[in-house]
C-alpha cells in the first residue's frame, strides 16, 4: 500500500470515527445503546492492563491453533497431491469443515476436550487448515512440469524434488493461505471462548455484554483488531524472509 492510500484509509476511518461521535451526542444515545469512540478509547487505555491479561491468552490459543492447522493443511494437500483418489475423497470433507456453522462445533469441542484452551485451539485449526489445504494444494499444482521432467532425467528422488522445485512453488501459496487463516484462527479462537472460558477476549466481551459495558465490549473487539493486523503482518513479513531464502 503506497503512502498516498495510507493517508485515504485513515482519512476515511477518521471522518467515519468524527460522524460516530457526533452521532452519538446528537441523538443523545446512552452508552449501554452506543458508546462514542472517545469513550471507548478511553476504556482501552483505562483497561489495557487487564485486556492484555486476557489477549495473552487468546493470542495463545490462536498461535496453537494457527499451527496445527497449518501442518494439517500441509499435510492434507501433499496427500491430495500424490495420491489423487484420496484427494477427490477428501474434497467434500474439507468443503463440508467449512459449511458447518463454529456456533454448532464449538460447543462439541468444550464437551470433548473441556474448558480449557484445547477446544478454542481446536476451533481456530478448524477454521486455518481449510485455506491453508486449498492454496498449498494449488501451489503445488502451478509449477509447469518442465523443470520436474528435467530433474527427474537426472534421476533425482521424488523427495529431493518436492523439496527443491515443487515446495518453493507452492510456498507464495502456502503464506496466502497461511494469511487468511490467521485472521479466521483469532475468529475461531473468541467465539471458543464465548461458548465456554474462564479467560480470553471472547470471555471478556461475553462478561461485559451481560453488565451493559459496551464500552468494554468494543475496547475488546479493538483489541482483537489488533491483534489480527498484527498476525497479518507477521504472517506477511515471515513471507518476505522466506522469499528472499527461496530465492
């Protein structure tokens, strides 16, 4: 993004964030309706010590679940890759992980694993290792097979392969993937910990919801905006290392 639309964007956000405070004071809504984004910051700043207390936890759990999704996606599309019936067999499985509501699973993941963070972790390596599957897959399908024929004239071993022409091509890929699904772990991740926690964001919001605190609420909800830009741009510069040692 040039500096040009860095200015637009936080142009645009600070003309909507001036139109919600005027808004708020114009119709004269209470703050458990609607709070203005003044108070809301001041409530971030004022509860930063026990957001944080909370974050800490769920960026746990979305760091678990971010990684295990991954090595399952990986691991499910290099079994698609070479052994196709298994991939064709797979393909309504991984289509319907996705179509099943998080609402209806997640309550199944606290009765079987409890309330601690494997359920929420769960949820979030449910969400990841769809996209992770599907762009790995792809990537893995995108190098044309000259430069495969030429290595396996030379007689090079089909792991030696994967590793130095077919694993590289498909790396762009994996970190496409590997972005959506940090963002969809931290979705994952709070609505685990609203079903069913003792700590977390998600459990944050849920507590604070019942008090009428939606100043609370929507400090929560930028700390987890935070969060996910933060997983967005590690995720992004971990894809930049990785290129230039691919190159």
């Amino acid at each position: 993004m040039t500096r040009k639309a860095e200015a637009t964007a936080l142009l645009v956000v600070a003309m909507l964030l001036v139109l919600w405070e005027g808004a708020v004071h114009l119709l004269r809504l209470p703050t458990y309706v609607l709070p203005p984004p003044s108070l809301i910051f001041s409530t971030f700043v004022r509860d930063f010590s026990l957001l944080l207390y909370h974050a800490s936890l769920t960026l746990v759990e979305v760091a678990l679940g971010l990684g295990m999704g991954a090595i399952v996606g990986v691991g499910v599309a290099v079994l698609a890759y070479y052994v196709r019936p298994i991939g064709r067999a797979l393909i309504p499985f991984l289509v319907g992980s996705q179509v099943i509501p998080v609402f209806a699973v997640a309550p199944l993941f606290v009765l079987w694993f409890g309330f601690g963070i494997w359920p929420k972790v769960a949820v979030a390596a449910l969400l990841v290792f769809f996209p992770v599957a599907v762009n790995f897959l792809d990537g893995l399908r995108s190098q044309g097979p000259e430069l495969v024929e030429f290595f396996q004239a030379l007689g090079t071993r089909e792991a030696r392969i994967f590793r130095m022409v077919r694993a590289p091509a498909a790396l762009p890929f994996f970190f496409s993937g590997l972005r959506v699904g940090a963002t969809l772990a931290l979705v994952g991740a709070t609505v685990g910990e609203w079903v069913g926690a003792s700590r977390g964001l998600g459990y944050l919001m849920i507590q604070a919801n019942a008090r009428l605190r939606l100043d609370r609420v929507f400090a929560a909800v930028l700390a987890l905006t935070l969060l996910g830009l933060g997983l967005f741009w590690t995720v992004s510069a971990g894809e930049r290392l990785f290129s230039r040692r691919r190159r």
